[in-house]
C-alpha cells in the first residue's frame, strides 16, 4: 500500500466526495453551540443533529466534513492501548434525504480500493444481521464474496438511542495479519482483539423507534458514516499503533528531544511520552476553540489534560515547562487544515504557559501532602484515602481527583470517590447559601413544560402594549399572549414595568425565559388579575434606556477590546444592567492602564461620532460574511439577529439597543482585573451613572483640597510640595536613626567580655522587635569581626533573643541554637537554631538578664 500522511488521507477523503456532489462543510468548534447534553463534540455527526432530527434545515442534502472531537470517558486507557486519544479527527459523510445504501456502499468501496488503493484482500464487511438489502448490494453490485461478509447483531451492527430515529450499520475492517490475533474473523471480534481494524462505519437511518419499542420506516432515510482518520493512518502507514503515525511521531520525538528518553527503551517512560503526546494535541485544540483551564466543566477537562501531561512530564525528568514547544509542534502539523490553530497560536502558548507556572508553584506541595496522606494510610494498614482528605488535594492544592487516584494507584491504593463527590457537593451546596437569592430562581422549567403558545415580544419597537392577554397566573408570576417586557438572558438585565387589568395592577420587578414564554415576576399586586383578561404592559422606558446604552456600550467595548488588545479576545461572559456594565474576555495578561485609556478613549470617540445603530434579521450565513461575531452565552438558529454600529462593528445579538452611539454619552472604564486562568474583567458605566461618577469624583477632589488648603486643579503641586517636604523629613529621621544605632553599638562593644578566647557582645534592648534585632546583630557582627552577638529585644511585653557567631567562633566550638536554648529556659522560653545563628521566644519578660546569664554560662 502507498503510505500517506494523515492530511494527505484528509484531503482524499474531502475531495472524494465533493466530487460526488457534497458540500464540504469546515470542522465545528469542539463546544457544542446548541447542544446542552453534550460538554466536548465527541463523534463527527454531533454537530448536525438538528438536521437529522429535523430541527434545521441542511444547507445542501449532501455534506463532508472532517470534524475534530474529544472524548473524556478513555482518558485513563490512553497511551496504554494502540487506538485510543482524547483528541480524534472523524471523516463522515452525510445524506439527509437524498442517496442511501445503493449510493453510499458501492462509493466506499470505490474510495478505499481505489483512492486509498487498499488491497481487496485485507478486507472484510459485516452488515446488521437482518439487514439482506445492504447484504446483498455488497455480494452483487460491489461483488465482495459472501464468505468476505458477515452478518452481526444489534451490539456490533445496529444504531440506535432509547427513542427516535435509527437503523443498521455496516462497517470495513482491514486484515491486520495472524500476529494481531485469530483468524476466525467473528471471535477475533467478539475478543477484542486488534488484527480486524474497523476503519469506517456506514450508518443506514430508516427506522424510528417509539417508546413502546416497535420500529417504524422513516419516509425520509439518512446516511450517516465515520471513518477515524488516526485509524485510518495507522493503516496506511503500516505501523501497529496510532501513537506511531507520522502526526504523533512529530510530537512524540519533540518530547524525546526534550527529555532525553528513548521511546521503545523503558515501556513506562513509553506511557508517559505517548500520555504527553496525546495531550498536548488536545490541550492545544481546545485553547484555539475558547475553551479556557477551570475547576468544572469543560475547562476541568482542559486543566485535567494539561496537568496529567506536565506530570508525566516530571516522570520523564523534565522539570520545567515543555507543553510550549510541543504545541508549537501541533500547530505545525495541523494549521493548514485548521486556520484557528495559527491564528491563536500566541493566545495558546501563553495560557498553556500561565496554567504550567500555577501547576508547578502547587504540584510540589501538593505531592508532598499526598505522600504524608500515603504514608499514613500505609502505617494504618490501609489502602483507601478518605474522600476529605482527596478534596482537600483537590481545592487546596488544584489536584484533579483522577491525578491523585493515578499517584495512588502507583502504591497499590485508590481513594474514596463517592466521598469525594459527598465533599464536593456540600462545597456547592455552601456557596448556593452564600448566595443571595435574586428573586425569581429556577421554577421556569415548570412554566415551560405547560406548553402555552410563543409570547410575542413587541419590545423591539414598542415601550407598552394595552391589548395582551393574559395566560396563567400563579402566586407572583404573570404570564400573557404578548409583551413589551425583555426577559434576563445573554447577560442583559430584565425590563420591570406596571401591569393593568380592570380589576387590578401588578408591578414587574423580573422578566424571566420560561420554555416558549415570558415569566412576568411581580412583587405587588393589588386587586385581581385573572387568566383571561385583558391587560395592559408599559415597561420602566427610563431604565431600559440605561439598560440600552450599557448595553450597545459593550459591544463597543468588545470591538476596541479586540483592535488593541488582538483578535483572540473574546467574551467570556457579560452584565449589562441599568447602573454599570461587567465585560469578562479572554486574555493572557493584565490590561495595563495605557492599554485601557487607549479602549476607553477608541470608544468615546465612536460616541461622539455618532455612529448609527441598527438590528437586522438574517440568515446565519449572511451574517457571518458580514464578519458578525458571536457572543458567549447565546443561542443561535438558521435566522439571527445582527446588531451593527456604524460600518465596521457587527455582532449577533438579541438584546436591546440604541438608536445612535451617541446616546451613550460616555463610558468611563471603573476597574479590570483577572477573574480566572485567561479570562480578564472590565467594570463600566455610561451614561447618568457616567455623570454621577464625574460628579462624585470632582466633589472627592474638592473634598481633598480643601484639607491640602488648595485649589482643586494645584491639588499635585501641593501634593508634590508635601511629598518632597516629607521625604526630606524622613531623611534627616533616618539619619537621627543611623546615628542613634551607632551610638548603641558602640556603647554594646565597648561592653563586651571575653570567655575562653571567644568575645561576647551582649544586650538587653527596649523597644526593638524581632527585625530591629536582625538588623541591629548585622552591624554587630560586621563591627565584632571575630565572636559572638547575644541580644534580647523587648516589645509590647514580650522578649524575643538572638543570638549570632561569626566562621571562626563556630570553629571554635560555638552554637548558637545551644546557647539560645539554655537562654530561653532559664526565662520560661524555648527555643533553637543554627550553630551561625538562632533565635527564640521568651515568655516572662522580666527574666531578660536570667536569659543573658545563662547563655554567658552555656559559653562559658
């Protein structure tokens, strides 16, 4: 066989089956954008589930993609088996309605004997036991020999969830030859073995499952296929691991060449190149698509790989950070088929370089407490570390609990996991009480799950409506028809506004989503207000003008963000409320002030310039040309809404907006700071809040110069003048200082004794800490030369003692913990050191000179 690289297989693939009429889509981010049950993409028809379910509409009948995914549930088999990463590319191509088993089957095969050129007789089919229609077109249209085919039951060969759309499969393995396992081709499958390889797995969907189990044809069929590109390559390449492909060997050399090991020398150094190897690419792939190192989530896993790689890194000797230089590697190799890699390439290596430095300052302590942990447990005679104590490694020390489960199990032990969990949960449970309740807190699932109709949100273009009917009443939650009233969502604050039926009145402090409707959560009623009635809704239009400025303000700020800080800016969470605005965004480093003046100034000019602001409704594909970006937090379907300020900033958004950038007036930057590993935090306001911060600033200002006795604007001049007044006076202090500690060191050595050639210089000294006496014992020594410094310091009625020799009075004999010791018992102290220096604490104060006599005795 022609051994090819992975991305020449890629290009293959892709280019294969847009020659028969696919659409070639670009690989999805690895965040899944609607799709809340999943954390990472995982399988390469994830991201278009909405089109076989019927959610959206394809953009073509026929698509290709090459996706990347993730999958965390082998994290701790990597590296140990010959085909299994977290981080996979998947080749798939898709059919929603269009071609089925005549097309698909005969079309894999052509690519795999044709464009791959695999030879015919390394490889074998099998199909759904049932399925004779995709039997059949194998032996006769395609012509493979029926004792080539095998028919495999629903665990092997049948696609399908609890409910819904689903159908058989069949799949192409290659023949890796008799040295990777039986060749009985059914046993070698059912024992796992690794000499069948699966490499593509064709999926027919034209059954729907109900709930009651009975199967039903589908009127429209689908096609569903994946074929593993690592896979794939291993296959082409003729190595026997996916580790040994020419992608992972590119990285696996550079971890070689870093650490100095020799893969194939020491199989558990093997496991830990291959375990970096892996890693690093998927650490490297998730940075580029936002995902950002946190304690949960998503991020958990990002911080999980990262750490687990640097700490095999440690196994093979490598000390410093290295997960640099290996992602440099991984873009290399994959940019050209993922622009993002490049164009985050700088982001990426900075965080992976920030997250390496906080591992490192933790890992140290870290693995010191879980050996004491270990040691413990093994003078116990135990093998289980308590749940407390692995949550403790975890929040104290930022240890992923699968790394201290690893670590244990290196000694033969395991940790309590149910009581880790146990800890974790009373951890959350804590911080919810700590919470303030904000209202209206999480009974909008039971709304949503009445099925009332879609509310009509009119507050786009109207401030009240008089004409809505109300739906359901509960105890403070209003439901109606149609509303002016913006619900909380995308982090912009909800409307309040007054309801008016005729026999009642209802104020709205909370707008909250509830399914397909408009949760109206009202405070104070009064009368009655029943289902049925008419009413009338006029919204606080004062606030929701504030609400707006902040509102298109932030994106403001997002775009010049982006213009001075670079394009990996991007949010990463919002508040947007009627006093302030809260902007989160990823970044790697602190903002600095000329940075931000910079922002703050690009976005008053935009103010004053008057941009227009204008909402217009479009297709996604549509807003994407016109370079519109996506915000965090948002759901997004075939039509969105792009928000446009002026002709260069555009960005999908379904929140309330101004008319003009100008009615902004201004926005004043309060604070940034980091609030988490690579995510920064901008606290704003504009407009009246703006003015009250102006005014409450300039009466702060008067405030202080009137007590500086000034004027307001010769406030720096004075303070100049004060400056420069107290400097000089700390001075001339300084000196009185240095001349009072001359004055008392002579008068200590012209004191001092001799014992047995060695010359002591002793004092008891009022009103000197422990630092007067450091600093004090190293002018005495310098002074001394040759001898013995003894002091005792007497501060707030406690006495603290120090004691210091110099090289030749250690020769001699001297050690200064022996005589602070003697020292601090004879004044009820205790206490201990080096024999160049010691120090100790001395509990009665007034047995200072017994201190002195017994430390002169102890030299004597």
């Amino acid at each position: 066989m022609e051994k090819i690289t992975l991305n020449e297989i890629r290009e293959k693939y892709l280019a294969f089956f847009e020659s028969k009429g696919h659409l070639c889509l670009p690989s999805f981010s690895l965040v899944p954008e609607h799709d809340k049950s999943l954390l990472v993409i995982n399988a390469g028809m994830a991201p278009l589930k909405p089109y076989f379910t019927g959610q959206a509409v394809p953009p073509h009948s026929r698509l290709v993609t090459c996706q990347r995914c993730l999958r965390t549930i082998d994290i701790e088999i990597v590296g140990k088996t010959a085909r299994h990463f977290t981080f996979f590319e998947m080749l798939g191509n898709f059919s929603f309605g269009d071609y089925f088993k005549d097309e698909i089957i005969p079309w894999a095969w052509e690519f795999v004997t044709q464009e791959l050129k695999i030879p015919v007789d390394k490889l074998f089919v099998s199909v759904y036991e049932e399925d004779d229609e995709a039997h059949d077109i194998w032996r006769d249209k395609v012509g493979i020999p029926a004792e080539r085919i095998f028919r495999l039951g629903k665990k092997d060969n049948f696609w399908e969830l609890n409910t819904g759309p689903c159908g058989p499969c069949s799949e192409i393995y290659f023949d890796r030859g008799a040295k990777h396992g039986m060749d009985d081709f059914v046993a070698s499958i059912d024992a796992d073995e690794d000499r069948y390889v699966e490499i593509w797995n064709l999926v027919f969907t034209q059954f729907n499952k109900s709930e009651d189990g009975t199967y039903s044809e589908l009127k429209t069929k689908n096609i569903d296929t994946g074929m593993g590109l690592d896979r794939v390559a291993m296959v082409m390449q003729g190595v026997d691991n996916m580790f040994d492909i020419d992608a992972m060997v590119a990285i696996r050399d550079e971890v070689c060449a870093i650490s100095g090991v020799k893969y194939g020398a020491d199989a558990k150094k093997d496991l830990s190149l291959r375990i970096i190897s892996d890693h690093c690419r998927a650490v490297t792939f998730m940075i580029a698509d936002g995902i950002l190192p946190s304690n949960e989530g998503r991020g958990y896993v990002l911080r999980r790989l990262l750490r687990r790689g640097l700490r095999h890194g440690r196994l093979l000797g490598i000390i410093d950070g290295f997960m640099v230089r290996l992602s440099k590697v991984v873009v290399g190799i994959f940019a050209d088929a993922y622009p993002q890699l490049r164009e985050k390439a700088d982001y990426t290596y900075t965080l992976i370089q920030q997250e390496e430095q906080r591992f490192f300052e933790t890992l140290d302590s870290g693995v010191e407490q879980l050996r004491k942990f270990v040691a413990e447990l093994k003078a116990a005679g135990k093998t289980m570390l308590g749940g407390a104590d692995a949550f403790k490694l975890y929040d104290t020390f930022g240890f992923p609990l699968e790394l201290t489960i690893e670590i244990l199990e290196e000694e033969g032990m395991n940790a309590d996991e149910t009581g880790f969990a146990e800890e974790m949960e009373r951890q959350r449970s804590r911080a919810r009480a700590a919470r303030e309740d904000a209202g209206f807190t999480g009974h909008a699932d039971k709304y949503a799950e009445m099925n009332l109709s879609p509310v009509e949100f009119v507050g786009f273009t109207h401030d009240a409506v008089s004409d809505a009917t109300v739906l359901y009443v509960d105890e403070n939650v209003i439901i109606t028809d149609k509303t002016p009233c913006y619900a909380e969502r995308g982090g912009q604050k909800a409307d309040v506004a007054m309801i008016t039926a005729e026999n009642g009145t209802a104020i709205v402090t909370d707008c909250v989503v509830a399914g397909n409707q408009v949760a109206h959560v009202c405070k104070e009623r009064s009368g009655q207000i029943k289902a049925g009635d008419k009413v009338a809704i006029v919204i606080d239009t004062a606030r929701r003008l504030e609400i707006a400025r902040n509102h298109t303000a932030t994106h403001l700020l997002h775009h010049f963000l982006r213009q001075v800080l670079g394009e990996h800016v991007q949010q990463a969470g919002s508040l947007v409320s009627h006093d302030r605005l809260r902007f989160d965004f990823a970044h790697f480093a602190p903002v600095t002030p000329e940075q931000l003046a910079q922002v703050e100034n690009a976005v008053n000019a935009a103010v004053l310039s008057g941009l227009q602001v204008c909402a217009t409704e479009m297709s996604m594909a549509d807003a994407k040309a016109k370079g519109a970006i996506a915000l965090f937090g948002e759901k997004y379907g075939d039509n969105v809404r792009v928000v446009s300020i002026g002709d260069d900033i555009a960005e999908l958004c379904g929140g309330t907006h101004l008319v003009n950038a100008a009615q902004i007036g201004s926005l004043k930057i309060l604070s940034e700071n980091g609030i988490s590993a690579g995510v920064r935090r901008i606290e704003a306001v504009v407009g009246n809040a703006a003015l009250t911060h102006y005014a409450a600033t300039e009466a702060k200002l008067a405030e202080v110069a009137a007590f500086l006795k000034t004027q307001p604007d010769n406030v720096l001049k004075r303070v100049e003048q004060l400056a420069a007044a107290a400097k000089d006076a700390e001075r001339k202090l300084a000196k009185a200082r240095q001349a009072d500690a001359n004055a008392v060191v002579d008068e200590i050595l012209s004191a001092k004794e001799q014992f047995g050639g060695i010359t002591l210089a002793s004092a008891i000294l009022p009103d000197m800490d422990a630092d007067g006496l450091r600093n004090l014992s190293d002018t005495l020594i310098e002074r001394l030369g040759s001898g013995v410094v003894l002091l005792v310091g007497l501060s707030d009625d406690k006495a603290n003692l120090l004691a210091r020799a110099t090289d030749d009075a250690v020769k001699a004999g001297v050690h200064c913990g022996n005589l602070v010791k003697a020292a601090a018992q004879a004044a009820g102290g205790g206490g201990g050191g080096r024999p160049n220096m010691a120090q100790a604490g001395i509990k009665d104060a007034s047995k200072a000179q017994d201190a002195i006599n017994a430390a002169k005795k102890q030299l004597q």
